[in-house]
C-alpha cells in the first residue's frame, strides 16, 4: 500500500571460510593480455549482513600474489542506507616484478627483467567519500630487454625504456636500494582524487632526502 515502507530482504552470513584455494583474474581486453593468480589462499568472512541492525562486518584474506608474494587484506564493514562504509588494510610484500611483467607492459608500456615489488594501503569508505594512500616500493628493478627481441624494438621504445631505467637509478634510495613513494587518495568514492605532485614530492623524498620506510604510515592506526 501507499505509504508503507518495506524493509529490504534480510540477509546474513554468520561465518564463512575459504582455505587453501586459488583465485585468478585474466584481462584479455589489454596488450598484452595478462593473468593474476593469488595462490595458497584463506578467506574469512564474518557478521556479513544487508541491514544496519547487523552492526559491523569483518573479512581477512591471506595469500600468495603469483606464488611469491605475501599478500594481506583486512576488512571492516559497516551496512548503511544503499551503500557501506568500509576501513581497508592492505599489503603485498616480495612480490616477484618479473611474474608480473604482462601486467607491466600492459599499463607502463616496458620492458621487466628484474625487481621486486611491496605494496600498502590503507582507505577509509565513509557516506560515500574515501580517504587514504597507496604506498608501492620497488626494489632492484631491471628495465628492458637483451638478444634479438630486443633490437627488434623501435628506436622511440628502447629509448623510453632506457629513461625508465635512468629514472629508477636516479631516484633509488641509497641506503636500501629501494624506489618508494606515498600516493595520497581521496574524494568522491566514485570518483578518487590521486594527488600527483604531491607523488612526484615523495619520490624525490625517498630518492635525495628522508627515505620512506616500507610498511603503513605511521600518521595512520594500522589494523
């Protein structure tokens, strides 16, 4: 009738586990194609439910990103009128650079033959507004390629590729070898804000200044 308003549909989920599984993602629409794998894999999901009496919801994943890197995810949710506020910590640690080097030719148009990567975040989901940084490390990256493959390439691509490689050797801290900056993130959920001189900033930090220890911020509680 007219008037009355209807609750939506309850649904809940008390507690749920996923163990020792494997989740994969294949882009075909980029090029080149590639693949994530997320091996060795625990889920857990608890207190999962539609309505705000529900209170909080919480899942933790654990896993190894293409079989070698240690990859961590906390998750906090709490049910609110046609969304969800959400506090997210995430960290990938030792992540083979090379296993992911479709990916990198995909998105940075480049050669990988060595490296290293980590990443953390943390981000805050709030009435429809997010708040939080990305935090990558690299470490002993390797750029370009040798052997015919590589005389193969144009003169405008092996000359970006060689930049790319000058550019991580310029900026490479000296006491840990690393390349690392702290992208700040915030906005509109739909549409997040990345801060980038603000990025440029923190490269320069790390490379000639303050370095940037791996890990959270310390200006944000870690969970």
């Amino acid at each position: 009738q007219a008037g009355m308003a209807y609750d939506r549909p309850s649904l809940r989920i008390e507690r749920l586990e996923v163990v020792k599984s494997t989740f994969g993602f294949v882009n075909q629409a980029a090029k080149p194609a590639y693949r994530l794998q997320l091996t060795d894999t625990n889920l857990t999901v608890e207190h999962l439910g539609n309505q705000r009496r529900d209170g909080p919801a919480g899942a933790r994943l654990t896993g190894q990103l293409m079989g070698r890197g240690d990859t961590r995810l906390t998750v906090s949710l709490q049910p609110q009128a046609g969304s969800a506020d959400m506090d997210v910590t995430a960290q990938i640690e030792g992540a083979d650079l090379v296993r992911l080097k479709d990916l990198v030719r995909a998105y940075g148009g480049f050669e990988i033959t060595a490296g290293e990567f980590s990443v953390y975040s943390e981000l805050q989901m709030k009435g429809g507004a997010i708040d939080g940084y990305v935090k990558p490390l690299f470490r002993g990256v390797e750029v370009g390629t040798d052997g015919e493959a590589g005389a193969e390439k144009g003169f405008r691509h092996r000359l970006y590729e060689g930049l790319v490689g000058v550019g991580a050797k310029v900026l490479k801290n000296r006491l840990r070898g690393e390349v690392a900056t702290v992208v700040p993130i915030s906005g509109r959920v739909d549409r997040p804000k990345v801060a980038r001189w603000e990025t440029v900033g923190r490269l320069l930090q790390n490379g000639f200044l303050e370095p940037i220890a791996p890990g959270y911020e310390p200006t944000r509680s870690s969970k």
